[in-house]
C-alpha cells in the first residue's frame, strides 16, 4: 500500500499530463476538441483575470497593458484604436492637417499679420503655411511695399520678410512727437498753419494758370474753325509744289507729347505712331515758350520745350504721314520674317496662323486694331492668278467669296476700313489683275465690301516679282501714262527691304523655316522683352523724363501705365499708353478730385494738338496732270515673257555645261565620277526639256520682231502644250533624280568634292543642282500668269484669242497637275518625320491621312473629382503633344532635353494614345485661380485634361479641333 500510496502523485501528474477523456492538455487550460468547454473554461479565466484586474494598482494595470499590445498583431491593434475612438472621441484637432492645403491657407488668409506671426510659432507644418508667399503678397503690394527680386521656385517667406523689414524701418513717432509736429484738432502748431496757408496760395496760382489755358485753347479753337477753308477748296499752287498754307496752332500742347510721337518700330507688330511734321514741332515750341511769361512755372514749361525741340534736330521726317494702314501677313508666307523687318511706322500688322479660321482671324484683327478704323487694309498670302490662300483649307476665290463664311468675314473687315472716297481700299499682294477670274474675283469683293480692291497686275515673272509690277488702279482701263504709279506695296514696307523680299524669298524660306521650329519661343519672348528695353531706355535715358520736373499727377499717371503695360503685355505700346492716360484723367475728374483741372488741360491740350496735326496732314497738294498715252499692254506682255524665257534657257544651259559636259567627259576618258545609268537619270530628261524651249524661244523671237498689233503669238504657244508630255516625263522622274544625287553624293567622295566646285558659282546663276532642277516646275506657273495677262489684254475678236484661251486652259490643268505632285510630296514627308519623330507610334501612313495642326500642352490631373471644377486643382502630370490629324487625334508624351551651355532644347515624344475624331468631344474649361488655358478631351475610354501657356494657342487649337471633327463626322455618316 505504501507502494500504491507513494505512487499516487506521480499518477495524479500523469493524469494532468495525460489529459481528461474530454481530450484537454494540461488540466483544464486548453482543452482540444470539446468546444463547450472551451469556451466555458475561456469565460471563467476571463473573469478571474478580470477580478484579479480590479484589484491591481494602476501601474500594474499599465503594465499588463503594454505587455499585451507588444503581443497583438497589427489587425488587432487597428480594433483597439476604433474602439479607443469610440470610447474616446476626439474633440480638438489641428485642422491644418485635416483639411486640403488650399482651405487651410484661406483660413489663415483672415488672420492679421501679428496673428500670422504668432500661428508660425505653433509648429513647423504651422510656419511653413504662415509664411506661404500667397499670403503676404498680397499684403505687400497694398502698401506699395514691393519685392526688389523674384523668388525662386521652392523658396518661401520672402514676402513675410519683406514685410517685416519694411515694417521695422518706418518712421514711428510718439503721440507728443506727432503733436508738436502736426498739432492736434483743437490746436495747430504754427507751422502748419503757415504751410497749410502757403500750400493753399499755391493751389489757387495753379488753379488760375490752368483756367488761363483753358481759355486760351478755346479761343484758338474757335478761331481756327472760323478761318478753315473747306474741304476741296484749296487751290494747286504755282510751280507743282505742295500747298503751303497750314491752319493757325493751337496753343499749347501737352510736355508728355514727346513721349507720345516718338516712332517705335517693333519686329513683330508695329505700333501706330505719329510722325511730326518739320515745321509743327517748332510751332508748338514756340506755343510754349508764349506762355513762359505768365506762368509761374515757366522753367517746368522750358524744360518741356526744350525735350519738344530735342526731336527737331533729328533729321526731318516726312512732311505728310499717312494714316494707319492694317497688314494681314500670314505665316504661310516665304520669308515673312522679312517683311515685318521692313514695315513702316504708322502700319499695324497682324501676323496670323494660316491653320486657323476665319472667325477666329477676325477677332485677332479686332483685338488689335481695338476700335479704331484702318484707312487701307493689306494682305499678304499665298495664292496665284485666281484666288488666295487665305488659311488652310480656305481660299478665297470667285467660286468661295459668296458662301455664308467668307461673305460674313469680308463684310466685317470691310466695316473696319475707310470708306472708298476717303481713301480707303483693299490691297491683295497677289497678281488677281492678271487673270479674268482673278479681276472678277476682285470685282464681286468690291462689290461687297463697297471699297476699292486693287491687286498686281502679274507683269514680271517669279514668285513675287509681280507686287513690284504695275497694279490695277484708275490709269490700268483709261490708259496708262507714261510714269507709272507707285506700287500700293510700298505704302506698307519700305522699298529696298521688299525688293530684296520679292527676290530672295524663295531661298531664304527654308533657313528661316529650321530657325522656327527651333528657336520660336525663344524669340517671341526675345521681341516682348526688347521691346520693353526699348521703351524703358526712351522713356528715362533719351526723354530723362525724371527731370522735366512733370506735375505729381502726372508722374503718378505715367508710373501707373507703365505698370499696366508691363502686366498686359500690350504689343502697341503709346496707343495703349495714350487711352491709358485719357482713362486715367477722366477718372480723377469723376473722382471730383481738386487737382483735375490740370490733368484735363493737359489732355485737352494733347487732343487738340493732335486733331490739328491730323487736319493738317489732309492738306494735300494736287499732283500735275501727266500727259496720257495708250500703252500697248499685250507687246509688254510678249516681251516680257520673251525675256524670262532667255533667262531660263540660261539656267538649263548652265546645267548642260557645268554639270553634263565635265561628268560625260570624265566618262569617256576612264575617270568616271558617276556611271552612265546616273548620269542619264538625273540629267537627260534636262536635255530633251532645253531642246523643246528653245524652239519655242526661236519661233517667239520671230514672232515679236515683226510686232503688231495684230500680231499672234497664241499659235506659238498651242505649239508648246502640244509637247507637255516631255514636261510630265521630267516631273514624274524629278523626284528620282534627287534621290540619284543624294545617294552619289553621300557614297561617291568624288561627286561631292565635283558638286563643291560647281555649286553656286557664277556659271549656275549662284544656284545649286537641286535648285536648279526645281525651275521647270516654277517656269509652268511663269506662263500661266503671263499668259492670263496676255489674253486678259487681247481683245475677244482678236485672232489670236482663241489660241492664247487654249494654251491658257491646257497649263491650268497642268499646274494642277504640278500642286497634286507637290501636295502629295510634302504630305508623305510631313507623315514619314512625324513617324519617325514619336517612339512607339503605330503606322501613320493609313488611307488619305493629313497632319493637320501639332500643339504642345501640360497634361494635368486633379486629386479629387468630386470638388466642383470651379475650385477644383489640378497637378502637372507630364507635358504631352497633341498631333491632329483629318481622321484621328494622337496624344504623346513630350521630353524637353536642353543643350547644356545653349539656349537650345529638342523635344522627343513616345506615344500615348490614339482617339478618332468622330468618337471624340472637346470642352473648355474656366478660367480660376488654380488652372488656366485648360480643356478637356473625352474619348470614349478616358479623358485628359491638358492645358496651353497662352489662351491664343488654346484658342487656336480648339478652333481646328472642332472643325476637324465636324468634317470628321459628315465624312463618317
């Protein structure tokens, strides 16, 4: 028994080890498979755990607690902190880190400095908001305390600096101090009553002189409308000179006139300005110099005079200066850079973007003449005999003139110019007069607008020889005299600039094209900020405006319009600053101000100036009488087409015999520098087109030796259409032939260094092969506008009318024949560099695909689209570029790399995205304080939100867009 006794603990831990038979491990803390009493078990320990819980001090409380959130996994801690939460609400939370940042800036705006000041000690996520230049701005330039830097992009608390700097350094006085100084409402101190009496004298003085002013101009007003002559009553002097007599001066004229009148001149738009006549500076001088007597502040009044007669001594400018003419130049033209080099003062142009459209042409041409009316319009575009490329997909021409949008357009822009018996026209820089769809094209929109339509009567060869030619006006139907009048062109641009345009523009368009693409950013913002070095440099450096000691308000008027300019980025820059200034005086007369009386003299003062200056420039003498003449416009039509055509023998000659003749002997001697099959593909079909025009050439030489008015020369040339099929065999392999002579050239050394030696020298007309294989396909557009000029002067009985229509239809077809190539050449070109251009872009080359328009944009995306988009923001994402074609929208992603050490940069795309324009909306989007220039594009997938720097190129963009779709859709259905 003892036995058994002693074994019975050892049995009764075998037991607990072993287990009950309700399969538990250890007695009763974890039973295994009896789920009841498990759980009962679970609530007992619980209990006993909790009793033992309350009886525990709070720091044995804590512990067990820590030791227990050590053990929990992370869901189970996520439950205890909702359950903390709930048990425990949160009643006070930083709001800064609650709401988005630009709500907690708009709190924080409401707070005083000092407030701001204090919320900055609060913690650092508190100073950096305090301190966000957006809110001391603001509060800077109320006070006129202005940054003398521009911060950097990640830099911020200049603003508060500047404020508390600012701040720290005024001027503060104690109460005692203020009133000793500037007494106090029952008392004045003795001084102040004494300036106040002084001041007060002084402004009765000013008051008095201005009045005198007044009174003054009034009665040179009034007396100089009584002595007017009427218009058209003044005589033609003795001796052909000019008429002399000029109308008495107003009086005085404003000291700020100077400033108005001098004749800035700008790359891209030319300000109207106004010219001084020689002797209109020194009367007003001497207007001026009256009044120094009795006006107390003569030496301000000498000073202004003497600024005034500063302009006299520059050499004297023209006597008459016309009005103000409007150019519209598209880009489309050659050169076009050229042309705006060489406008002259007192011409506004309008540069516009051939890819946009009519209405959004017009509003450009509103936007820049701002109310005023143009006394000629001009426009320079592409275009031939019979109509003008106007814009891309739309040219004007007698067939198009009568649909609803161009009538529209030209009755507008026809509202915008002088009348007719004012002098007023229209001056269209293509040679119209030489066709007669051309002269009824010219006609209808005469007939529409109601003013005078002139255009080059196509009198020379070239490109644009014809805007130096003779034009249509009054003397082209009654006979021309024997001195020709002067060119409507030169009205526009000065003489030696558009002589040298009319020449060279067809070469130097490919330079100025690569400069473009590659620098045109750079060199818009280049122009923009010369011409504010320009102005700034006039206003302080030539005027010293700082010392004609001009009146406060005035100097207050001119800082104020200068800040203006600089914010609005205003391209006519005096006319901008001239409303600024009559705006300005006429709010400080309704503002009942005491000084305005001097501020409305003086404008008073300039306007009358300038309505004198104007009457004055209409006084024109009548220019003799010239002898008429009946000119023989078919024999100057002939000879000239004579002459061209011994200039371009010339040119092919020059092919024959410094091109074939040196490369065909080298053949035969056993120094080839090019085989035979090269040599007879780039330049054979050149041989058999010489042999055909000098044929034509001998039977016109014959033809113009025995000249008579009723000679013919239409035979001559149904003779050479006849032949055409040499010129088609010669265009069909031009494309061949360049690609013959870039291949030799860049794997045969010997015909690169033969091409060094033979390119551009004398013997070639200082022309290239290349250049000098293109002039077959300028020659067909030579005879077609010579011969529209030849039959347009032949009379419709005339026997050789018949044949001069012949000839005439047969080179119409085969110029189109000649675009159709050239449209298709360009077309593929433009395709293959926009292919090779974005990586991993799917195949372009689908059907009848055009590019239509490119645009560089900001892709952007907003956190939260739930916000309304009026306060909704939005981050950049990437820059894309947006390339739309006739069928399809394609979206890019744009890299912009910079050359180190240049201003230079390229761009390269990968593609992102493809939409078809019928699938595809568009919608602009306002205008708030977070996003700018920005639209939306819905595709039938997404949408991207892209936005432009300028709200012109987003205009520009949508403008085409929609329209590309409309046709898009039209097409689809």
């Amino acid at each position: 028994m003892e036995a058994n006794a002693r074994s019975t603990p050892h049995a009764g831990k075998r037991a607990q080890l072993g287990g009950t038979d309700r399969g538990t491990r250890f007695s009763s803390w974890t039973p295994l498979n009896h789920r009841a009493g498990n759980l009962q078990l679970f609530e007992e320990r619980t209990n006993l755990v909790l009793h033992w819980f309350d009886l525990w001090t709070d720091r044995q409380r804590k512990h067990l607690l820590h030791s227990l959130f050590t053990r929990c996994t992370k869901s189970q801690l996520k439950y205890c902190k909702d359950l903390l939460m709930e048990t425990v609400p949160v009643t006070e939370a930083d709001f800064t880190s609650v709401l988005p940042r630009f709500l907690s800036l708009y709190v924080l705006s409401f707070l005083s400095p000092r407030d701001l000041c204090s919320a900055a000690q609060v913690s650092w996520h508190w100073r950096v908001l305090a301190e966000q230049d957006c809110l001391w701005a603001g509060r800077c330039i109320s006070r006129g305390w202005f940054l003398p830097y521009t911060p950097v992009e990640k830099e911020y608390g200049a603003w508060k600096s500047h404020y508390v700097s600012c701040v720290s350094t005024l001027d503060w006085l104690t109460p005692r101090e203020d009133a000793e100084r500037y007494g106090t409402l029952n008392r004045q101190s003795t001084e102040t009553i004494e300036e106040g009496e002084e001041e007060e004298e002084e402004r009765r003085k000013e008051r008095r002189i201005r009045q005198m002013i007044r009174d003054k101009l009034r009665k040179e007003k009034e007396h100089s409308m009584r002595t007017r002559k009427p218009w058209g009553s003044y005589t033609k002097p003795q001796g052909g000179g000019r008429d002399q007599t000029r109308r008495p001066n107003s009086g005085i004229t404003s000291v700020s006139l100077p400033a108005l009148s001098w004749p800035q001149r700008t790359l891209r738009s030319p300000s109207v300005c106004l010219s001084l006549d020689r002797e209109q500076p020194l009367a007003a001088t001497q207007s001026l110099q009256r009044v120094q007597t009795s006006n107390p502040h003569s030496e301000r009044l000498s000073k202004a005079s003497g600024a005034l007669s500063s302009f006299t001594a520059r050499p004297p400018l023209p006597q008459v200066t016309p009005p103000t003419l409007l150019l519209l130049i598209s880009n489309r033209t050659p050169a076009y850079e050229l042309v705006l080099s060489g406008v002259k003062d007192g011409v506004v142009v309008v540069l516009y973007d051939h890819r946009g459209t009519l209405p959004a042409l017009l509003a450009q041409v509103e936007r820049t003449l701002s109310g005023q009316r143009a006394q000629r319009l001009g426009l320079l575009a592409p275009g031939g005999t019979e109509e003008v490329h106007l814009l891309l997909g739309c040219s004007l021409s007698e067939r198009t003139l009568l649909t609803p949008d161009h009538k529209g357009f030209w009755e507008k822009l026809g509202g915008w110019v002088a009348p007719t018996g004012e002098g007023g026209g229209i001056d269209i820089f293509c040679a119209l007069a030489a066709s007669a769809s051309g002269i009824a094209l010219m006609q209808t929109l005469s007939a529409l607008t109601g003013l005078e339509v002139l255009a080059p009567m196509g009198f020379a060869a070239g490109s644009f020889q014809n805007i130096l030619s003779e034009w249509s006006d009054g003397a082209v139907h009654t006979g021309l005299s024997e001195q020709q009048p002067a060119s409507p062109a030169r009205q526009f641009v000065c003489e030696s600039v558009l002589q040298g345009w009319c020449r060279q523009a067809q070469w130097m368009e490919e330079a100025l094209g690569e400069l473009r693409d590659c620098r045109g950013p750079q060199l818009q913002s280049v122009s923009l900020q010369a011409r504010g070095r320009a102005l700034g440099h006039f206003l302080w450096e030539k005027i010293s405006l700082e010392e004609l000691c001009v009146s406060k308000d005035l100097s207050e008027a001119l800082t104020e319009g200068l800040t203006a300019l600089t914010t609005q980025g205003e391209t006519r820059t005096l006319e901008f600053l001239a409303r600024f200034l009559i705006r300005w005086s006429d709010e400080k007369e309704m503002e009942g101000e005491e000084t305005r009386g001097g501020g409305k003299g003086e404008n008073k003062g300039l306007e009358d100036f300038s309505f004198a200056l104007h009457d004055s420039n209409k006084c024109v003498g009548l220019v003799l009488e010239l002898p008429q003449m009946v000119f023989d416009w078919r024999g100057a039509a002939a000879r000239e087409l004579h002459h061209s055509e011994c200039l371009y023998l010339g040119r092919l000659g020059s092919v024959l015999k410094v091109y074939q003749e040196p490369l065909t002997a080298a053949l035969n001697s056993n120094r080839a520098i090019l085989g035979y099959a090269d040599i007879h593909i780039v330049l054979s079909p050149v041989t058999r087109v010489l042999e055909l025009n000098r044929v034509f050439h001998a039977d016109l030489q014959a033809r113009l030796q025995q000249w008579g008015a009723e000679q013919c020369v239409g035979d001559v040339l149904v003779k050479l259409c006849s032949k055409l099929r040499v010129y088609t065999n010669y265009l069909n392999n031009y494309t061949t032939a360049l690609i013959t002579i870039d291949r030799c050239r860049e794997t045969k050394p010997l015909f690169r260094a033969f091409l060094k030696r033979a390119d551009r020298t004398l013997a070639t007309h200082m022309l290239s092969l290349q250049e000098l294989l293109l002039c077959p396909a300028w020659r067909i557009q030579e005879y077609v506008t010579l011969l529209q000029v030849l039959s347009s002067h032949t009379h419709i009985n005339h026997p050789d009318h018949t044949h001069l229509c012949s000839a005439l239809n047969t080179l119409l077809a085969f110029r189109e024949f000649i675009q159709k190539l050239k449209r298709n050449s360009e077309r593929d070109s433009v395709m293959e560099e926009t292919q090779q251009m974005i990586q991993g872009c799917p195949s372009l080359s689908e059907g009848n695909r055009q590019l239509i328009i490119t645009q560089d944009a900001a892709l952007l995306r907003s956190s939260d689209e739930q916000i309304p988009e009026s306060l909704r923001t939005y981050e950049q994402v990437s820059d894309v570029g947006l390339f739309l074609f006739n069928d399809v929208l394609l979206l890019t992603r744009r890299n912009v790399r910079h050359t180190p050490f240049a201003l230079a940069h390229r761009s390269t795309h990968t593609f992102l995205a493809s939409v078809a324009l019928c699938s595809l909306a568009v919608r602009g989007l306002i205008h708030t304080r977070y996003v700018r220039h920005a639209f939306v594009l819905e595709g039938p997938s997404r949408s991207w939100v892209c936005a432009t720097e300028r709200g012109e190129e987003r205009e520009r963009f949508l403008s085409v867009l929609r329209s590309a779709m409309n046709s898009a859709l039209t097409q689809h259905k």
